[in-house]
C-alpha cells in the first residue's frame, strides 16, 4: 500500500466554485486535507468548525480518515430550508388551482 494517497477538496459559493486536487499521507481526516488543500485562503468565509462536511454527498465528521479517490466537500449553510419551500410551493399550486 501506498504512504500517499489522492484526494480532492470541493466548495462553492453564489460567485465560483473550485476542486483542489491533494496529495496527502494514508490515514490523513478530512480536516487535515482541507487545512492542506490552502481551499481556506481562497474562500475566507469557510469556517469548518461551524459548516458540514462530507463526501460524495455523505456527511462525514472532521476526524474521518479519507480514502484515495474520495472527495471532501466543504457544504454552504442553506439560505431557507427545502422542506419548507416545497411545502410552499405546494400550497401555492393548491390556491391556482382552487381560481381555474
């Protein structure tokens, strides 16, 4: 087995997106390939202490070792809640109906 493993670090926001390819120790967690990554110096907002993070959409803690080939994904907070909003557009679809 090989000591260095390849992994990538994805964010984005409203303006850009970016994916850092890393290079980084077998047994490396997630938060040490994004501190690695230098992801943080190009988005200031990033606070992994207060946002999720996961992989291939799997929410992972900061201590998980990462893998070869997985990617760690830094998630945004979300402006409203997707639950709420289809529940709206529900409601909204019943009252056009209830005018036709």
């Amino acid at each position: 087995m090989s000591d260095v493993i390849n992994v990538e670090v994805a964010y984005a926001n409203s303006d850009a997106q970016a994916i850092v390819k890393v290079q980084i120790t077998y047994g490396a967690t997630a938060r040490q390939v994004i501190e690695q990554s230098g992801i943080i110096q190009s988005f200031p907002e990033i606070d992994i202490t207060k946002m999720a993070v996961g992989t291939f959409g799997k929410l992972i803690t900061l201590d998980t070792k990462v893998n070869t080939g997985d990617r760690v994904e830094i998630y945004r907070p979300l402006i409203a809640d997707p639950k709420e909003q289809r529940r709206k557009r529900a409601e909204a679809g019943k009252v056009m109906k209830k005018r036709i």
